[in-house]
C-alpha cells in the first residue's frame, strides 16, 4: 500500500471509533470528507476495527514511509488494535493494556518516597505542627483558592503573560487564539478542544476549586507552551510537510503520553526555577496576595507524590481492589479531602479515561529524563523544541 493510502486508511480507522465512544476523537483537523464518511456509514464493529489495524500495521514496513513516520504509525495502530479489542468486550490485564496504549510498562511506586514526600512537606508545612499534615495542607490549599469571581481575570492575565514569553521563544502563527470557558460535570480539571485552524478552546472544571499555586500550571499545560502550542506547531510544521497523520489527535495512544508529558513540563519549560516569585508579581498586579516562593517549595516537596494516581489505578483496574479502598489509599497519600479523592476516582474509573492517568505519571518522567539531556537553558529549550515540532514517541526517547 502506497504511504497516501495508508495514512488515509489510518484516518478512516482512527475516525471509526468515535462511532463506539464519542470523544474518542480528541481532534481531527484533516480532511472533513473523511469524517463525513465514517459518519454516514454504518456504526463499525468493534471486532472488524482491531482486524484493520493489525492489517494496517502488516502494511508499514513495505509502504515507503520515512523510518520516523513508520515507527509513528506502528505504535498508534497497536493502540488502536488494543483499544478496539476492549470494546469487544475482549479481557486484557491492565499493565498489557496500559503498554498497548501508551508505549510504556507500569509498575507500583514506592511509599517510601512517599513518605519522604510527607516529611518534606511538613518542613515546608511547618506553623501549627501539632495539628496532622493533612489538615495544615487543606487548610492552605482553602486559603490559596481563587475567588470565583476572580478566575477569568487570572485566566487572562497568565494566558497574556505566558503567550509573550512563548511568541519570544518558539514561533506562533499570528492568527493563533485561545478562548477559554468555565464547565462543570467533568472528570478533569481542564481540557483542551483544539479546533484546527491554530484556534483552541480550553474549558475549566468549575467543580474542582482552582487554586493560585496550580493555575500557571494549568494554563501553560492547556496552552502556552503545552497543548495549544504543541498543536499550532506540528499543524503548521509536520501537517503543512504533509503528514496527514498529525491531523488525528486520539484517545488511548501513545499521542497521549507525549502531549501530557509536555504540557506537564511545559512552565519549567518556558518560566523555569522561580516560577513561584514570577506568578505572585502577576497575582501582585491584580491585588491578590500569593507567597509564591513557599508555593514553589511545597510543589517540589510534594514531586515525589506523582505515581499515587497510578498506583490507585493499579489497585483498582490490576489488583481488583474495592472503590472505598482506593479512595482511602488516595486521601492517605494525596492528603486531599474525601471529595477531592472520590474526584480522581471517578476519573480513574470511567470507560474512556480509565488507564490514561499514565499519560501524566509516566509521560512526565520519560520527558523530563530527556529534557534534562540539554546540557544548558539553551539545551534544554532546544530539547522542547524538538517535543513541540517533531512525531516522536516513547520508545523513540527511550
């Protein structure tokens, strides 16, 4: 099969499933005929897609494609192979299933580091010390929640902030917008709805308070530099080259892991060390009072707490663990609020969303192992660039 016709039927492939699973389809910027196809035709059966793409994959080697663009290929393939077996009703082991989408094998963390987590917040934590850690990290996290009514105009004063530094940085076509809205009834805290075009939607769970330590955060990772950025890029580089595979942006594939580990990444990235000081000027500026120094070192303190999502996946999806154990394994190591914990179960437990709590846990490892590779600033942001730019996948870093 010639490279054009494969990645059409790639396209076709990848379309069919969101007929099995709405959202499934994160972004399709490509040929709209295509979609219009998938939808007018018959709903597929699951069966038939795992058969196409084990059939597709035997045809990459021999299609001609850069070694690059064929090796991008192969991984999405099996993803989608593993993804429609699933929705078969196929059994497959959690860790086999977690491989198969992301490119990467998982296993549990360590609750030593755990622990050592908890002591070094408690450092950061000190003040009353005869109350429990958890308590002292509630009662912080409620007195650095934003105002409600404030939120849109933090919203814009980091997305303005953030988009200079990156515009300086990384070139952005100059029609490219983000326009953000506020949502409820999600499992996330925010997502972004890229819409082709260099245009971007990004919502904010309205259910999940947002705090000031977290919403730099948040906006670089939806937008400057991570999502947004990443997808303005690879649509004017990589699609514009005529890679009509990066028109696809799909759940459940090693895409995922990459774009999350970035955008998890991406305000060390752009801002760097002391990102803390640089939020409380901008929260300074708007009359908001915000110590960003100590929200720095709490945020370092509490790193090592990143594989206990994953491991509550584990329990829950590999070890067959009860919802009320996970929940009180999350609030033990997370110290968040029974809510706040029952919030990350439903994530962890939804269909679609089940195994992609990886995407962050270890595609912000992975990531951050090579960009710590660039020997300098420089190194390091040539590193990014390259994550921005080029359709690298897990193995490939590896």
């Amino acid at each position: 099969m010639d490279p054009v016709a494969l990645v059409r039927e790639y396209l076709l492939l990848g379309l069919g499933f969101d007929r099995l699973e709405e959202g499934f389809v994160d972004a399709f910027t490509g040929d709209q005929a295509l979609r219009r196809q998938v939808e007018n035709a018959p709903a597929p059966d699951p069966r038939q897609l795992a058969r196409r793409a084990a059939e597709l994959r035997d045809e990459v080697a021999g299609s001609g494609l850069s070694a690059e663009r064929a090796a991008f290929l192969e991984v999405h393939l099996r993803a989608l192979e593993c993804s429609a077996r699933k929705f078969a009703g196929e059994q497959i082991g959690f860790v086999d299933e977690v491989q198969a989408y992301f490119d990467v094998r998982i296993e549990p963390g360590s609750e030593d580091e755990y622990r050592a987590a908890h002591r070094a917040m408690d450092e950061v934590l000190a003040g009353d010390s005869a109350r429990p850690l958890a308590e002292r990290l509630q009662a912080h996290r409620a007195a650095d929640e934003i105002p409600p009514e404030r939120l849109p105009e933090c919203v814009e004063a980091f997305s303005s902030a953030l988009r200079d530094r990156v515009r300086a940085e990384y070139a952005l076509p100059e029609t490219e917008r983000v326009e953000y809205e506020v949502v409820g009834d999600k499992p996330w805290s925010g997502f972004n709805y890229y819409l082709g075009d260099y245009r971007s939607k990004v919502a904010i769970n309205s259910d999940l308070k947002q705090h000031m330590a977290n919403l730099p955060h948040l906006i670089a990772h939806e937008s400057y530099p991570g999502h947004h950025t990443e997808h303005c890029r690879k649509e004017a580089g990589l699609v514009g080259a005529g890679q009509a595979e990066q028109t696809l942006f799909l759940v459940n594939t090693p895409q995922c892991l990459m774009a999350e580990g970035l955008a998890d990444h991406a305000l060390g990235s752009i801002v760097g060390p002391g990102w803390g000081p640089w939020a409380q000027e901008i929260y300074a500026d708007l009359g908001l009072r915000f110590d960003g120094e100590r929200a720095e070192r709490l945020a370092d303190a509490s790193a090592s707490l990143l594989g206990v999502r994953q491991d509550a996946a584990l329990l829950l999806h590999d070890r067959g663990r009860s919802q009320d154990d996970v929940a009180a394994f999350l609030q033990r190591w997370t110290l968040s609020t029974p809510e706040r914990a029952r919030q990350t179960l439903r994530f962890l437990s939804d269909p679609l969303w089940r195994a992609y709590i990886s995407t962050y846990v270890e595609g912000y490892r992975l990531l951050g192992s090579w960009l710590d590779r660039g020997v300098d600033a420089a190194g390091r942001s040539e590193m990014f660039r390259r994550l921005l730019d080029e359709p690298l996948i897990p193995s490939a870093l590896r």
